[in-house]
C-alpha cells in the first residue's frame, strides 16, 4: 500500500523525522553534528522554513517546523540530504544511502499540540536514558527555548511566544511544563500521527485538514460497520 501524501496547512506547524537507515547512527563525532547543524540552518533560510524546535538522536533527527510553502519541508530535507550525505560519507569511508527512505511528517494543530510535540520532542533523550534532564544534551532546542541560549536555528511560534510578555517569563512558564511528563495518551497520539501520517489535533482540526487537503486525516474506524436490519412485514 502507498503511502499517503503529506499534509500541508498554511499557518499549522508540521512534526518531522528522518531516520538513518536500517535505524544505524547519522552521527558519529561532535563534527557531525555541526555540519548537519550548518546544513539545516543554510537549508531553513533557503527554503522559508521556520524551526521551532528539533533534536538530534545518534540516529535519527526530530523537527517542528512551518514551512512557508506547501514544498519547504520536502526541500528542506531534499537539501540537507544531498549536502550531509556526502560529508558524512567522506569523513566516514562509507558508501551508499544513509536514511531510511523519506522523512515522515504530520500536521500538527498549533493551539492543541505545539507544546506537547516541543515537549515529546526535547525530552527525546531523557526517554532514551541518555541524560538525566533535556538541559543536558547540547544538541537540541531546549536549551533555546527554555533557558534563553542564542540559537539560530530556533524561530519561536506564536503559540510559545503567547507564554509570557518578554522572553524570561516565556522561558519560565516553558522550563515549568518540564516539571510533569507527557502522559501515554499523548506520546502514542504524537508517535502514531507522525508515523502514520495523520493530522494531530481535534476531531474538528482533522475535519479542517480533511476539506483543504482533500484526504483523510484520520484512521477509520476500527470493526466492520454494523448492518442496518430492515423491518419486518
């Protein structure tokens, strides 16, 4: 079965991740990581891409991005993926693909879910028993948008800015949604959108997506519809 095409809602932030493939490391040395970062950064500014915030796992990259145009993410990646590749490739002797296929995205209802996928994003490596607290892994935007660390490739979204009127207290009211984790309910609502494809938000949010996108925006219903008895005579 194809995949569906992805969404594109002018205005709503899309989740993004790409993966090295058959799930190997896409970094190896903290010069990778810099690289990628130029990559990105050079890629962003090209293609009109705001990131509102991102992490970089050993093998694999999180962003929350509004791209401007329906094709900014696609060629955003496109981008990063021609330039990191044969870097990566050339510093590490190695040959052939480094992602698994494309990048995976969903949709995501700003009002509802922009804190929530921040928050799922930056506290990636904490799940992952890499470090105690997200302040601790330098390669993410937490330490940007929770503790005021100039980053160029962090654009705050309305959403994020609304937290407070200057940026000590945004940072302030952020660091304190740190102080509880996400629920079950909310990492299995972000992961099954993203990897699914889906649009995360309300049932109103999808139905929104669903006119301008002209597909679905949710699984159907599971079960087989139940049969309507006619009268009897």
């Amino acid at each position: 079965m194809s995949r569906l095409p992805r969404f594109h809602v002018p205005g709503q932030p899309l989740h993004a991740i790409q993966r090295g493939n058959n799930r190997e490391p896409i970094f190896a040395t903290e010069d990778d990581y810099a690289y990628y970062r130029v990559c990105l950064l050079d890629a962003a500014k090209e293609h009109a891409v705001a990131i509102h915030a991102y992490v970089f796992m050993t093998n694999h990259v999180h962003l929350l991005a509004s791209p401007r145009s329906e094709q900014g993410l696609s060629k955003l990646f496109q981008s990063v993926g021609r330039r990191y590749v044969q870097y990566f490739n050339q510093q590490h002797e190695r040959t052939g693909t480094l992602w698994e296929g494309r990048y995976r995205a969903t949709v995501v209802h700003a009002e509802d879910y922009l804190l929530t996928c921040m928050r799922y994003i930056e506290m990636n490596p904490v799940r992952a028993g890499m470090v105690e607290r997200p302040g601790d892994y330098p390669h993410s935007s937490y330490r940007a948008n929770a503790q005021g660390e100039v980053d160029t490739l962090v654009s705050p979204q309305r959403v994020y800015r609304h937290l407070g009127t200057d940026e000590a207290a945004r940072q302030a009211a952020y660091r304190q949604l740190f102080r509880s984790q996400l629920g079950k309910y909310e990492l299995e609502a972000i992961r099954a959108a993203t990897h699914k494809g889906w649009a995360l938000g309300n049932h109103r949010f999808r139905e929104k997506v669903e006119a301008l996108t002209g597909r679905r925006a949710a699984p159907l219903p599971r079960g087989r519809p139940k049969k309507v008895e006619g009268k009897r005579k």
